[in-house]
C-alpha cells in the first residue's frame, strides 16, 4: 500500500509536465529509447544519471505516457547493485538501454563500460519491470556500448551497438542470442557518417534510419543526432544529415543519444539535454519532426514547449525550461526541489520558446535572488530582437544574498506567440549576479 501511495504521489506530481525535460525535478534520465507497445502508451527507456561526475549510474527508470502532455515514472525497473539487484554478473554502472516487446514479453538490453559484460538482456512480463533472468551477450571481436533493436516487417530481428562504428547481427528468435556468424562491422564510420555512438535504427515507407550521436560540428562534439539511410537492414547506410543538435543546452554540454518515433500520427524525436555545467546530469527531451517527400528529415531546433502548445506566457514558467543558454549560467538545483538559472554573469543569455502571449502582455515578472544586481533585458523574437523592457535586479542587502523575491517592470506591449530572449547585464565583467528561479507576465 505505501508504494502504490508513493507512486500516486509521483503521478499527479508528473501531470502537468508537460514541456521539456519531461523528466521530473531532481531525475535525470538521459539517452532516452522511446517504444510503442500494445497497451498504446509511449514508453521511455534510458539511462539515469546521478552525479555530475559520473556517467550515468546503476539502475534504470522508465517514463510513459498516454497523451505526450504528462508523464509518469517509474524507478528501479533494473539494477545492478542495491536491494533491486537483478544482475548477478557483477556491479557495473549501467549505460544506455534499449528495450522490445514480443509474444508477451518485454526485453531490455543493457550495456556496461565493463568489456568482460558489455551488453546483455533482462526479461519482464511488464513493459514497466522489474526485469529479471539477466544474462550477457556474445558480441564477438566487439564487446562496446549502446544497444538497439529492429524487428523487420518479415519478423527477424536486428541487433545493433558500437563506438566508432556501429555493428549489427541478426537475433535469434527468442531475442536473447546474437547470431554471432551474421556480426558486421562498419555499417557506420566516424569518416563517411560522422558516427560516434548511441545508435537507433527504425523502419518508415521501406527505408531504414539510423540515428546516432553525430559528431559533425564543433571538431567533432557530438551533441548533434544525424541519420542516415538504407534500403536493408544491414546497409550500405548513406549520410542525411542533422535531424536536432543540444548544443546551447549547458555550457559543458557534450553528447547526444536518443531515438525517433511515431505515436498517435505524429513523429518525435527524443534527445537530452545536460545540465549543471557538466557533461552529465541529463534530461530527456522531444521535439515534433517532419519528413519530406523524399523521406529526409527536417532539422528542429531545441524549445521550451516540447511536444506541447505553445506555453502561456501568464502562467509561472519555471526557469528549468529554458530551451537555450549562453555565456557561464547553466540550470542547478535550488535548495526545496526547484531548480534555477544560477551562476548568472554579465553577457550571459537564455532563451523560452515558445510563448503565447495571447492579447498582448504588459508587464515582465521575476522570481530572482540578487548576489550582486544587475538587469535583465527582455528579448522578443531573438537574442538582438526587438528590447520590450529592462528589469533592474537590486544588489542584496546585508543578509539577504540568495533570498528570492519577486522583481517586476512594464515592457511593451507584446502579443501572440513569441520565443523570449532573456540577457543578464551588470556594471561588471565575471561577477555572479543573481539566480532566477521562475518569470511570468501580465
């Protein structure tokens, strides 16, 4: 009884999160597997991460919904240490995970960084665990990271994973053994598909995508994901570009890893962002995609409102959302659960996209803590878009640094929907100046 309470809390608590993260406040679940199963729910498995010093950790959450509006979770679907121990090979962290359903059966593949147990799969009568009846996996010459599952159209499953290059095999029919003698190397490369890691592969219209971790901008950081094409399941695969890149997300920002699907008519794709100025401390995301008539895929940019409207400009709007950062802040936790735009410095910048403004709006609202003053410039459209108004944050008085108050300014009348740009100035260069913790306005 007191579990089923516990997970009612988080239920309602998951409601109304319905933009980007889609991950409540204080969890973190990154490389984000989306699947469809045949109770029509979207299911989210991926990797949790825990510490910003560490990749990810040693259990795996699950996130679903019926609706794209609101999520629920649940934890400890799978762990390799802790009271939910269901791997008794060893106590190795557990990297990004994939998931497939067949003949009542859930299954999910879990990789290590360990190469004497690099990947392996766990068994479930329910897509929402626990999985159980771990065992590992042949992967040949290959023992990497980053599994991922296709079932064909005629039923054979297809077995992909790898660093460098991506590998795949065929499965055997129980979906627990690699047909060793089918491994091929070199699907993807680094040089032809500027493949890093992290791969996805789908089927839509008789082409077969493959998503991946892309390394084709910023010498090679890959927080773009890119696809590339085939008409086989085990390629030849053909470069097509960047389908959303995360760069913008946290000033360390570095990878990226995620998954396309279909639910209820239309395509998404599922991506995390990094916060707290580390590499780590991921969130998942997703943003609507579309397809040409060619079957290309159009590049999206990262937002605010994710799969939803559009967010109403009147409502609180927490500064966790903020789809784009520049400059030293980056998004932190703040003591009570919220989390906030810290470490704010002269220069800095943050984006909201997007906002409906409806009629017109008046008047901008900030729920900030002064360290040492300053302004916030108020943006619309772009980061050099038209200036609404200015907001002065005053410097705190004795004992009130960290305290947050409600700061407010008229700006100019502004209406329908809009991406809002925030930039932070100060009278001087690389001093904190104030934390945000939520705008709104009127």
């Amino acid at each position: 009884m007191k579990l089923t309470f516990i997970f009612l809390l988080f239920f309602i608590s998951l409601s109304v999160r319905a933009q980007n993260p889609i991950c409540p406040i204080g969890t973190y679940i990154a490389d984000p597997t989306a699947r469809v199963w045949p109770d029509g729910k979207l299911y989210i498995y991926g990797s949790t991460d825990e510490s910003p010093n560490t990749w990810c950790s040693y259990k795996h959450d699950v996130l679903f919904t019926n609706n794209m509006r609101s999520w629920s979770i649940v934890t400890d679907i799978f762990s390799s240490r802790g009271l939910k121990d269901s791997f008794p090979q060893g106590d190795p962290l557990l990297f990004a995970p994939d998931a497939m359903y067949k003949n009542g059966k859930y299954y999910m593949y879990f990789c290590t960084p360990d190469r004497k147990m690099a990947e392996g799969v766990a068994v479930s009568n329910s897509p929402l665990g626990p999985f159980g009846n771990a065992k590992l996996l042949n992967l040949g010459k290959f023992p990497q990271i980053d599994p991922t599952i296709l079932i064909d159209d005629d039923g054979q499953a297809y077995y992909y994973w790898g660093q460098n290059t991506m590998k795949g095999a065929k499965l055997k029919p129980d979906l627990t053994e690699i047909d060793t003698a089918t491994i091929q190397d070199h699907l993807l490369t680094q040089s032809e598909h500027f493949f890093h890691e992290g791969s996805f592969v789908f089927k839509r219209k008789g082409v077969y995508y493959a998503v991946f971790a892309d390394e084709s901008r910023r010498d090679r950081r890959p927080t773009c994901l890119g696809y590339a094409t085939s008409n086989s399941p085990m390629g030849p695969f053909k470069y097509r570009g960047v389908i959303i890149d995360n760069y913008g997300c946290d000033p360390e920002s570095w990878n990226n890893h995620g998954s396309v699907a279909e639910y209820k008519g239309q395509w998404y794709v599922f991506y995390h962002r990094s916060s707290q100025a580390s590499k780590m401390m991921r969130r998942a995301c997703v943003e609507p995609i579309s397809f040409n008539a060619d079957g290309t895929i159009n590049e999206v940019e990262m937002t605010t409102q994710g799969a939803s409207a559009p967010l109403s400009a009147f409502a609180n709007i927490e500064a966790e959302r903020a789809c784009w950062l520049s400059g030293y802040c980056r998004i932190k936790p703040r003591t009570g659960g919220n989390e906030v735009i810290s470490d704010i410095k002269s220069g800095d910048k943050a984006a909201f996209k997007y906002l409906n403004f409806g009629k017109g709006a008046t008047k901008f609202k900030a729920l900030a803590s002064s360290q040492t003053g300053g302004r916030i410039i108020i943006h619309e459209g772009s980061a050099s878009g038209k200036v609404l108004g200015s907001l002065a944050i005053k410097p705190p008085k004795a004992g009130e640094i960290n305290e947050y108050k409600e700061y407010t300014c008229p700006i100019a009348k502004t209406q329908g929907v809009k991406a809002l740009w925030l930039e932070f100035k100060g009278t001087e260069e690389g001093v904190r100046l104030f934390n945000i913790d939520a705008i709104s306005f009127e």
